[in-house]
C-alpha cells in the first residue's frame, strides 16, 4: 500500500511539473465544482471518451497528449491548449463529428464547469473483483419462489423493455395495448434490455454497471436479482447454444475494462477476465472497454468486443473452469454491431477507424474488414434484400450524411450472383445530415428507418427518414416525429432516436427523447403507410431511449 500510494503521488508531481513546463495549469475548482464534474461527465461524456479520457468513439479529452504521426513528427495537444473559452464554445455548440449540443441541456455554469473539469488530471476509479460483486448480489427471489406458470394475461412476445435514461428506471410497455405495464427500477441509463432464450426474463444493464433480472412471469413483472459489476458498463447477454438455454449471463464493462460472467437464473457471479492488454497496433492500453457482446446461434461461445485494442474475442462457455478464448484481430475502436440474416456473420463498427468489421463466427475468424464513411453507427444493423445486390446489412454514421449498404454471403444458391458483391459497400444512401444512431428495418416491412438524434440542429434531430428498400432510387419520406407527438415546442431538442418494430413487423416504434423536466413521449407509426398511428405519453415518461420489442429482441431480429 505504501508504494502504491507513493507511485500516486510521484506520478501527480510529475504530471504537474510536466503542465508547468508546458507554460499552463488547469483552472481551479473547488472540490463542490469537481463533483459536479465528475457527475456531468460520468453520466454525459465517458462513454464516448472514456474513463481514462483517453477517446474512443469521441476524441482524446486528456489535459496534455502528444503522438507520433506516420511522417514521424511528434503531434501534442490537449484541453490546456484547448483552454477555457475554446472548450465551453466546443461543449455547448457540439460538432459536426457526431457530438450533440449542450446548451439546450446543461447550464452556462455546468457547461462553464466541464469546460474547467476536462483539463483536470483524470481521476482514476477503483476497481472491482469477483468479491465486489459477490457483495453486491442480491438474489430477491430464489427461483424455487417464482412462478411455474405466466400469472398475467399479457401478450409477452408483444412487450416493449424501454429505457427511461435519466431516472434510472425501465418501462415494461404493452405492445398490443399500447399502455404502460410496469415501471421498474434499474441502474441508470439503462444501455440495452436483453431476454432470455424463452422470452420470459429481461435483462437489463445500466451504464451504472447493475444488472438487474426481472421476471414477466408474476401477475406484475418483478425484479428477482441484481448485481454491480462495476461502475461503468454498456452490455450482456445470455447463452443460447443448444443444452445451455439460459444458464449464464455475461457482462461487459467499461471501467474496470473486463468481462463478468453470471448464472442467467440468479445473477450469482462465477468469474471475471481482464480485457487489458495490447492493441492491433501492438501497444499496451490500460483501458479496453468491453463494447457490445451477443451470444452465438451455432456455437456455445459469445462475441465480445473490446473497443481500445480492437479485438474480437470469441469466448467458449461450454467450460468456464477451463475457459477458451478465440482471439481475433480487427480494427479500433470497435462498438455496436449485429447479426447478418444467416446470423452466422457478425459485424461490428469500427468507428474510429472508419470499417466495419465482420466475424466468421463458424470458422472463428476475421472474414473482412471493410471500409465506410465516417463514424459507423450501427446500433444491430439492419438486413434485407437488395434488388440489385441481394442480402444486404445496413449502417448509418455519426460523420457523414450517408446509410451504408454492405453486401452480405448467403449460402442460398438462388444468391450465388450476388457473391462479386460480398463484403463491399454496394451503396450509399444519401442523407440530408449526419448524427445517425440506429437503423431498423424488419423482414415483413419494405421499409428502412434512419435517425439523426445527434445532429445539433432541431430541424434534423428530431425527424426521421424512410426509404423504400423496393426502390432505393426514390427520395426518403421525411417524418416529422416530435411535429407528430403534439407536444408542445421547448428549448431542448426532442432528440428523435431507436426505431423498433412490434412483434407483427407492422408498427414502429419511435422514442421522443426530452429533457429531463419535458414531457417525452413514444410515437408509433403504421409502417405500410407511414402514418401516425398513437403517441404515448405521461408524467411518467421521462428521457425514453431505447427500446427493445421481446419477441425481436429474443431472435435477433432487425
């Protein structure tokens, strides 16, 4: 402990001499200002920057940094060179490279705090062991005590877990009813909502890092267990592999950056695996976030994907005593990803280096890294027949104003003239703006949904566009989503985002997300004619985001 402590502060003093000899120090904060900024920037900036500040998906928001470029020159940089009044103009404004606007949600003196706070030396969080965890369990319900049978008459296949980010809570939403079922408390923001194999648990795991297990099976759904795995997190999922339907859960984290895995019926911890180590590019990084993991339809193994060092791991579960890991080298910084349509291929943005990666997870190796615009964002992707291309999987981007078609294999020899085209961009489907986060489309509909929730202007980030995947020669139809919900007009955006369809394939669901003292709202289109079909809306709905339909959730189904 002592040379722990001593390594801390040698390693302060050296950071200060090193600002000193730059010629600038960080402002000063009181320790009241310092809290609050590592709040706003907890729950606002690390996910894209990272806990390190190091970047990732956002730019490297470090005091004071310097790197090599290919011509060998030594680049330096950094919010001190930024300074004050440069960094408040770039938090409020946001940027053209995918970062929203500020100031229409946090206050000049907020905005003038983390314009202060990110030109501090980072604060380092603790980390969190198998032991931490299992002193966080709490297993409410053993399942001995749960129902044997549904005890409710809800359509199941039909519900809607939806996040409802800022308050740390989830809405279980009647698809078929269109009311509100239950609200539940989670970790905050929650990231994703995954359901077991059978469709009966929901899975959530908040950026808070607690993971929460409900059962829709009670008369009313019902938390039965929760875990920490630590304090920042964005991903699970269950196995699905024939004979272990179910049995465990694993978890990503982002700090400390390692992988959890649970018992999927009660969330007891039973291992946890560093994801620290080397990049693609052969250098050490202390920070490697697991991004998005899911679980694969032909192999008892998950795909997990580190986001700093660019690796995707292919984890085998038949034996987590003996665990065997696949190691496979792709491109940084890798995020969200999904499934083709044969859902043997997974592909997953690589948005910093501007590619998409795709895993063979049959053959459990790279099958290619392909080239896209700026910033892929794929959120799952989405899948569907090109009439010129066949199979295609879609992307849209947070740099450029553009959806990108990638051609997909198919082992269907109907499909055999389409192989010339596999794993190349076919197409690029303009859009009127950049800030893309999800496309959907569903294999019932005819239509592709794209959003803009991260561009800064109101005008962009509060429609979305459909294209009509019979004929990708036509103009989008623009929708107007917050015009539509009938609420009233405020100064922060309403912010357009996650498009999910209902169980039938003809209904999608749209999230209005609000700030967190304005009524939010879910609108809900009829996709054969894209009209407004309902909006849901009450005190209650506060900051919905995303939101993750049962039966589609449970097949990977978008």
């Amino acid at each position: 402990m002592k040379t722990g402590k001593f390594n801390l502060v040698a390693a302060a003093a050296l950071l200060v001499s090193a600002f000193s000899a730059y010629g600038q120090t960080a402002p000063p904060m009181s320790a009241a200002e310092q809290e609050v900024g590592k709040k706003i920037y907890f729950e606002r900036c690390a996910g894209c920057h990272g806990v390190l500040r190091k970047g990732a998906t956002g730019k490297n928001l470090e005091p004071l940094w310097s790197k090599k470029a290919p011509d060998g020159t030594v680049q330096e940089g950094g919010m001190l060179k930024l300074g004050t009044a440069r960094l408040e103009k770039i938090i409020a404004l946001g940027t053209e490279g995918g970062m929203v606007n500020y100031d229409d949600i946090l206050s000049k003196e907020e905005i003038n705090i983390m314009a202060r706070y990110i030109q501090q030396v980072p604060p380092i969080p603790p980390e969190f062991s198998l032991k931490d965890m299992r002193d966080s369990w709490k297993l409410i319900v053993p399942v001995a005590q749960r129902p044997t049978k549904q005890m409710n008459n809800i359509n199941l296949k039909n519900v809607f877990a939806t996040t409802l980010r800022d308050t740390g809570k989830l809405a279980l939403i009647d698809g078929d009813t269109k009311q509100i079922w239950q609200i539940l408390d989670t970790g905050y923001a929650v990231h994703i909502s995954r359901l077991s194999l059978s469709g009966r648990y929901v899975y959530t795991v908040g950026r808070d890092g607690l993971v929460t297990l409900i059962d829709m099976w009670f008369e009313k759904p019902t938390t039965v267990a929760t875990i920490r795995m630590g304090s920042d997190a964005r991903s699970v999922d269950t196995s699905k592999f024939k004979g272990y339907e179910d049995k465990y859960l694993i978890g990503g984290s982002y700090w400390p950056p390692q992988y959890s895995i649970m018992d999927g019926g009660t969330l007891e911890p039973l291992k946890v695996v560093s994801t620290r180590g080397m990049t693609v590019d052969g250098e050490y990084h202390p920070e490697p976030r697991v991004a998005s993991i899911v679980s694969s339809h032909i192999k008892p193994e998950w795909v997990v994907n580190i986001k700093e060092t660019g690796m995707i791991l292919l984890v085998d579960y038949s034996d987590i005593k003996n665990l065997k890991t696949t190691k496979i080298e792709s491109a940084k910084f890798l995020h969200d990803g999904g499934w083709d349509a044969s859902k043997r291929y997974f592909l997953v943005a690589a948005n910093a280096s501007n590619k998409i990666a795709a895993v063979d997870t049959k053959t459990g190796k790279l099958a290619a890294l392909i080239d896209t615009a700026k910033i892929p964002h794929p959120g799952r992707g989405a899948n569907f027949m090109h009439p010129q291309y066949g199979p295609v999987w879609a992307t849209g981007h947070l740099g450029d104003p553009v959806v990108s078609l990638i051609s997909t294999p198919s082992d269907d020899p109907k499909h055999a003239k389409f192989k010339q085209y596999n794993w190349k961009v076919v197409q690029e489907l303009k859009m009127p703006g950049a800030g893309n986060l999800f496309v959907k489309t569903h294999p019932k509909s005819n239509h592709l949904w794209a959003d803009m929730p991260m561009h800064p202007e109101r005008e962009m980030a509060e429609v979305n566009y459909v294209f009509d995947i019979r004929d990708l020669s036509k103009p989008p139809v623009r929708i107007d989503v917050a015009k539509d919900s009938g609420l009233p007009v405020t100064k922060a955006l309403r912010r357009a985002v996650h498009q999910e369809y209902n169980e039938k394939g003809d209904e999608v669901w749209i999230s209005l997300w609000g700030g967190k003292t304005d009524q939010s709202a879910i609108v809900i289109y009829d996709d054969k004619t894209l009209k407004l079909k309902r909006v849901i809306t009450s005190p209650d709905m506060i900051t919905p985001t995303g939101k993750f339909n049962v039966w589609n959730t449970q097949h990977d189904i978008y």
